[in-house]
C-alpha cells in the first residue's frame, strides 16, 4: 500500500521492563495509539504487539517488537516485508541515552550510535536509510560508557513530570511529521523539551 507508513517503538516486554527508561519507545507508542485510539493486537506470525489506523488519509501501522530490543529487527524486517513497507516509511521511536533527558532528535537516517536495537534494525532492513526519532534519557555518569543499569532504571519520581512532557512531545513530533513531513517535524520539536 503506497501511503502506507509503520511506526515502531523500541523496548523490552514484560513486567520486568515495564516503564524503564530503555522502553521509551514502547511508551510513545502506547501513547500515540491512545491518541489515535488504535487497539493493540498481538500478532504471533511477527511476535509483535500491532496496531493500524488511518490518519490525516494515510494508513499507520503501529508496532512494538516483542522480539527484545536487540532483535527488534527480526519483527520489523519482516512486517516490513510482509506489508511492503520501504524502509523510508520506516519510522523507528528509539530511546537515547547520549541525548539529555527531554531531548528529542527526529532524523532521516543515520547510524546506530551503538544502539543494538538499532543494529537489529539496519541488519534486517539492510540499510540505514530509515528515519528514527531518537528520544533523550540522558545517562547517570556522561564519562561512562556502561549505561546498563541506567537504561534498566525507571524514572525517578523528580523526573517523572518531565517524562511525561516528553511523551507527549514525542507524540506531537510524529503527528507534525505524518502531516506536515519530515523537515517541518524537525524545525518545530528536534531540541530540549521545556520544563
């Protein structure tokens, strides 16, 4: 389907994961469908949690891989192919730990600065042509570079204001960008969220 657009939001299922800053993909996500009013389904074929709408005359399918975020490309490659998705309409929500906390970064494309649910991605894609909104969870030590334990973190309850600022942000950022496009979406929300 030419107008056809997949939207996933990178994460981790189960309790276990749940709301931690690693799953800020899966929380936009669940976000945006309540916005767009979109039900989840879990789709065995894909092992993933699906969701389709139309908006704005387009049609959007939501996903959240239940693969584990290293292999998040396993469901997304093959959805992308099942459905005939280009990976230009690829839309990926990604947390980023080498962002501020509130930050948000759309691009058309890029590497994956590290990110393994990224490298999953790009792998099973087969390219890094595909845009992805990068979401800022900011890191305890900026020196360090083993962000494990902090990306297994759940937000403080000082923190948990902002990150609802930024969910919704988020949310606002991906509708500009299904109406408006990628540069518009840009200019208007890449930046800090305020306070």
């Amino acid at each position: 389907m030419e107008n056809l657009c997949l939207i996933v939001g990178l994460g981790n299922p189960g309790r276990t994961y749940a709301r931690t800053r690693h799953n800020a993909g899966f929380m936009v996500l669940e976000r945006l469908a309540r916005r767009w009013q979109a039900d989840w389904a879990y789709a065995k074929k894909f092992d993933a949690r699906m969701a389709r709408t139309e908006r704005e005359g387009r049609q959007a399918l939501l996903c959240l891989p239940e693969t584990f975020m290293n292999a998040s490309g396993e469901a997304v490659g093959a959805i992308a192919a099942f459905s005939r998705v280009p990976p230009g309409r690829v839309w990926t929500v990604v947390d980023d730990a080498d962002l501020p906390l509130g930050e948000l970064r759309l691009r058309a494309r890029g590497s994956s600065g590290g990110h393994h649910g990224l490298e999953s991605i790009e792998r099973h894609l087969g390219t890094r042509e595909f845009p992805r909104l990068r979401v800022g969870i900011g890191r305890d030590d900026p020196a360090s570079r083993e962000i494990t334990d902090h990306v297994l973190s759940r937000f403080s309850t000082a923190e948990a204001g902002l990150w609802a600022k930024i969910v919704d942000r988020a949310c606002d950022q991906i509708e500009c960008w299904f109406r408006e496009g990628m540069a518009a979406a840009m200019n208007q929300f890449n930046g800090p969220v305020a306070v």
